[in-house]
C-alpha cells in the first residue's frame, strides 16, 4: 500500500495506458492464420420424398381396361367334360368393373364373350353326328382377386375365386340342352390356377416405373456465381404400402430416399442412377426434402471476393485509407478465414503495409438472398505499432465495412435449383398431373472444408396428384 501511495498520479495513468494496449496487441494476435482447429462435420446431402397417393376408382378402372387386351386367350379341343370338346375363344364384352371389398381385396366384375365350336370326343355318338355345334355366347363373370405389389417392381394375384359365373351357357343337340357352365367355371379356374396365381411376376411394372424415373431422375444444373454445378440423385430405398379403401379406390403411400451426388455440368450423367428394390413404407406423410450440395473451392472463393473488394478502400479515420488485396481464403474451423494484404494511406502520403486476417461464420441473409458473415473477428499482422493500435481502436468499423463487401449474392442459385426441381417433378401423364406446392428453396447451412466451401441448399415442400 505504502509503494502505491508514493506513485505519482500520472504513473497510474501511464500504467493503464500501457496494460490497455498490451490488451489491444494481444487482441489483434488472437487468431493465428496457420491455426489448424477442428473443421466442422458435414451432414449428408440426402433427399427424401414421400406422397400419399389416391388413386379413385373411376381412374384405376379405366387403367385397366386400358391395358387389358381384347382377346383374352383361344384354345382348340378344350376339354369340356362328359365327352365333349370345344375350339373357343374367350375376348372382352365390355368394361371391365372394379370394387375394392377391404383393404386387400378385389371385386372384378369381368363381361367376356365365347364363340367357337363345340362338339363330341372321337367314338360313340361322334361317329352318328361329325358335325360340330357354334357357341356364341356372353357372360360376366364376378371375381375376387388380392393384387399383390412384389420388391422387383412386378404385380402377381395371391388369390383368385370366381364367386359367379354372371350367367348361363349351354347348347342343343339332339332336342336335349346341354348345360356347360360347370364346365366353363372349371375351365376359368383351371386356367387362373395355371395364368395367374402360379406365377408371382405376372405384371413386369419397371418398363412404366422407368419411364416416368427417366423423367423426374434426370440432373437438374445450377448456376453459382457463374459455376455450373449439376445435381443427381443416387435412390437408395424405394418404400410403397398399398391398399384398397372401399368406395373409394386405391391407396399408396409412395418413398424414396437418397443421397444427392453433384457433377460438373459438362459432366453430368446422361440418365438417372437404377431404382432399388421396394421396400415396406409405414410413412403416411406428405412431403418433399431435397438437400442439393454445392461446393465452392476456396480458389473460386478468392476469386468472389476479388472480384467484390478490389480497387476498394475503406476509410479508417479521417486520416487513413485501408485497401486490401491479395485474398487468400481458407478454413478457421467452422468460421471461414480470410487472408489479405492491406496498404494504409495517410493524407501526406505516409503508407503503412502489412497482412488482415479476418474470420466470420458464413450465414444466409433472407431479405437480401446474399451469402454474410457474422461473428466477425480480425487479427492485424504489421511491424507498425501504430498500425496495429488504430486497427484496435477502430476495430467494430473495420469489421462492419469488410462485411459489408463480402456479401454475394445467392438469388440466382436458389431461383436456378427452385425451377430445376419444379421441372423434374412436373410431371404429367395421360392420367394424372403431379406438381409441387409450397415449395422453399434457402441455404441450409454453410461449412468450411480442407478443399472449400460446401453449401446446403434445401428444397421443401409437398407434392400433390390431379386424377384425369
């Protein structure tokens, strides 16, 4: 306390003075530029998309008739039972019906039209009577089948039952009439039992499923800053629950999930990457989430800034101008740190040279669409004291007018990738029209890397289906 006292008072200030600006060079030397520190860890760029789909009856109906053919099949000496055979031909009669019973069940109502020719097995009365019998005659049979959707993208039927055979057929011969509709029932099962439920591909639906994945898996091309980058999405799992929903029609609840791969636009691949096999989807939602990565090396990135910054200055105080050049970037862990040469200019001409060192997290600015910086900071690394005190004194104005300049503009980015996923997902079919709604395109997150800069820009939004 004594050797306090004896202090003159101007030594107290002249302390302060000093411990202030040991504060303000420690400052300045706070961030090293060769400072390796921990980089921050990249998510995955993937992409998920799950619709509910409705498909009305009225609409799966008409598929159908669509795809079955006119002519259902013809065969010589059928074997009709108690010694007669026919040469007949089954074909369509009319739509097709179709009424979900349950969730699982189907009910076809099936019209169909037989002609041909019937008549008796060689011996017995064959020899009294050579001549053979004409059939023409119609029937709508009522079937129940279970649709069954296979992981190698074919349809088969689980089961088949033939409830009714929607009518009576039969002949006369020799004043007697013959009832054949037992016969034909078997013939109908006995030919499900070998057409239908034997086999479990029945109905190859990749060629349509291709098709359409050919359309909507194509890359999409973005353009930042002059880059062209183009995007493609690698499926690794395809998820679908179906069922039926009597009086209504048909439910699928369609996912797909993958990890998004990016690609020189000059490179990018000519057609989509193959789809998976399918897989049990328990997601009822309806929702769209791509993550599309893009990457900027920090070559490209020195280039943005020269081209933002140079020729500038920045007026220090009323004294100095501060002009950097020379940008050098690269990453300061989860910040993004800038190297730069600076000249400060005195009014008489007196110049002051040395290196910037300035860091700040990168951020998206919504109102303006432009790539920022926050928590800024800088270090400034220069043989003149007086240089490093007026950096320190005017620290906040230095930061806030260097992160005015280093502001660029992402518009064309998020307007290129909206529109690129707009067009892949516009879909339209003689069916039906698939679009988006609700769509957002924004950054989703900026992070420093040992190469460059990954950006993740996220598209999300819902996906809805207008039945024809």
């Amino acid at each position: 306390m004594k050797f306090r006292q004896n202090l003159p008072k101007n030594s107290f200030n002249f302390l302060a003075l000093c411990a202030g600006l040991t504060s303000f060079f420690s400052s300045c030397k706070s961030l090293d530029p060769a400072a390796s520190l921990p980089l921050p860890q990249v998510p995955a760029a993937s992409s998920y998309v799950n619709v509910p789909v409705e498909i009305p009856s009225a609409t799966f109906t008409n598929l159908v008739n669509q795809v079955v053919p006119p002519t259902l099949f013809n065969e010589k000496g059928m074997d009709l039972g108690n010694g007669i055979v026919g040469d007949l031909g089954f074909v369509r009669n009319g739509m097709i019906h179709l009424a979900p019973l349950d969730s699982q069940r189907l009910q076809v109502t099936f019209p169909i039209r037989i002609r041909g020719e019937v008549g008796l097995k060689p011996g017995g009365l064959r020899n009294l009577f050579q001549s053979k019998i004409p059939l023409d005659q119609k029937l709508s049979p009522v079937l129940v089948i279970n649709p069954q959707l296979n992981p190698n993208w074919t349809l088969g039927i689980s089961e088949f039952e033939l409830m009714d055979l929607g009518g009576k057929i039969g002949l006369s011969a020799l004043g007697m009439e013959i009832d054949l509709s037992s016969m034909v029932r078997n013939e109908i099962r006995e030919f499900a039992r070998q057409n239908l439920t034997s086999k479990p591909d029945l109905i190859n639906l990749k060629p349509v499923v291709e098709s359409i994945w050919n359309q909507v898996g194509r890359p999409v091309t973005v353009d930042l800053e002059g880059k062209k980058m183009a995007f493609s999405i690698r499926p690794d799992s395809v998820k679908i629950r179906e069922y039926l929903v009597p009086s209504k029609g048909f439910h699928f609840d369609l996912g797909m999930s993958g990890k998004v791969q990016t690609h020189p636009a000059s490179a990018a691949p000519s057609r989509p990457l193959p789809l998976p096999k399918i897989t049990p989807n328990l997601d009822p939602s309806n929702r769209l989430e791509i993550n599309i990565p893009l990457h900027l090396t920090y070559g490209e990135l020195d280039q943005m800034i020269q081209q933002a910054v140079a020729g500038q200055v920045i007026r220090i105080n009323k004294k100095y101008l501060f002009q950097p050049s020379n940008f050098r970037s690269s990453a300061y862990g989860d910040r993004l740190g800038i190297l730069m040469d600076f000249m400060a200019t005195a009014e008489n001409g007196e110049q002051i040279a040395g290196e910037f060192f300035l860091v700040g997290k990168p951020v998206f600015d919504p109102s303006s669409s432009v790539l920022a910086f926050e928590k800024v900071d800088f270090a400034l690394i220069s043989d003149s004291n007086k240089a490093r005190l007026g950096a320190q004194l005017k620290r906040g104005k230095i930061s806030n007018q260097l992160n005015q300049k280093l502001r660029f503009s992402l518009k064309e980015a998020l307007e290129g990738s909206l529109e690129g996923v707009k067009e892949r997902l516009a879909l339209q079919t003689p069916y039906g029209d698939l679009k988006l709604d609700n769509l957002n395109v924004s950054p989703d997150g900026f992070y420093p890397t040992a190469t460059g800069m990954d950006i993740r820009i996220k598209a999300k939004g819902q996906v809805t289906i207008q039945w024809k």
